[in-house]
C-alpha cells in the first residue's frame, strides 16, 4: 500500500488508481474513509468484502457538487433545503433513489433508498472534484470496531492500493445519518450534527 501526500501529484494518482477499479483510503471531515467509484460495481462490491460488510448497509455516495447527486436519487425541495444547510458537513442524507439503481448502492427491498453527502475536507472535495463521479464510500474500519482517525490505521485493508495521508481526521466520529425517504425526518445514526439542529431545520 502507497502513503500518498495530499497534493495534485497525490490525489492525480488517487483518481488514477479509482479509474482502474482499486479501493483507496482517504480522510474526511469526519473519520477516514475508503472508497472506490460507485459506477463500478465490481469494485463496490469488493468494498463489502474487504470489510466485512452485509450488503443490507449500502455505502455512502460522495459527490463533489449537490447537482451530481441527481443522477443517482430523487432529490426534492426538502432535500435541497438540507443540502444547503449542510453541506458541505458531516451530515448524510438518505433519499429514494433513481428506478433502475439497486444494490449494492441502495437498499434492497421495493423501496430502494440511497445515502449521499459532500463531506467538508479539503482534500476530500479535491479528490471529488478530480475524478469528476460519484464515490462509493465507507469509514476505514472493520465492521464494528472503532472508525480510523489516521492513515496508518487503514492500514489493515486487504488489497488497499493507496491511502492519501492528510495526518489526523478532524472529527472523529462517523456524520450524523437522516432518511428524508419518508414524509417525516428519522435521524438513523446520530453524529455530529445535533437531532435537535436537524429538527430546525425542517
């Protein structure tokens, strides 16, 4: 596995590796995570696999622009409105996604949700932004244990081409979850965003 710097040399060859199907390792506003493109479902799935992951807990999406989330999810003004509280941030919303994407992206089942956020690093949105899709993301850990907060800790990742080392995650702890799939807001997964700042927002 590679330590790659957070610069253009690095995150170029972060979306060098992404673009050829292998699974990278990168730090976020929240924890570190790992992450391959989510059109490529092959690798997806191998996400799942190196984690240990059911394929009943779909990854997050991560997109550098709201707009790009469109084409993966039915995104209407309530959503909108959120997004533009909270993001970029370590807030992730799940939202009925588009006929015709299934799992292993969304749940599984005939109401097929999906979860998206832009998350609020710098070197995460430049990584977004460079390889200009959609990323399948989870936080760097093994299922049920503690989330990495360092490069080094992704360490244990089977077959992890590359981890970009932008020293300590400043979070922590994984974003704050809401299902905006329904009429009423559920927060699935408190974090860092407050119940009670989500409920104002409504």
């Amino acid at each position: 596995m590679d330590f790659l710097t957070p610069d253009a040399a690095g995150i170029g060859r972060a979306v060098r590796l992404l673009q050829s199907g292998e699974l990278i390792g990168f730090p976020t506003d929240t924890v570190y995570g790992l992450a391959t493109l989510a059109a490529d479902e092959r690798a997806v799935r191998r996400v799942f696999a190196v984690k240990g992951r059911s394929l009943e807990q779909p990854l997050i999406l991560m997109v550098a622009e709201a707009e790009r989330l469109e084409a993966w999810a039915r995104v209407d003004d309530r959503a909108r409105d959120y997004m533009r509280r909270w993001w970029p941030g370590p807030l992730t919303l799940v939202l009925p996604a588009l006929a015709g994407i299934g799992p292993p992206l969304t749940s599984s089942g005939s109401r097929r949700t999906i979860a998206a956020r832009i998350p609020d690093h710098p070197v995460a949105l430049a990584l977004l932004r460079e390889v200009g899709e959609a990323l399948a993301t989870t936080s760097a850990n093994r299922s049920g244990q503690p989330p990495a907060t360092t490069a080094l800790e992704t360490a244990w990742v089977e077959g992890l081409a590359a981890v970009l080392d932008a020293g300590r995650a400043p979070g922590g702890v994984p974003s704050t979850l809401l299902d905006l799939s329904d009429a009423e807001p559920r927060v699935l997964r408190p974090g860092p965003v407050p119940d009670e700042a989500l409920l104002l927002s409504r």
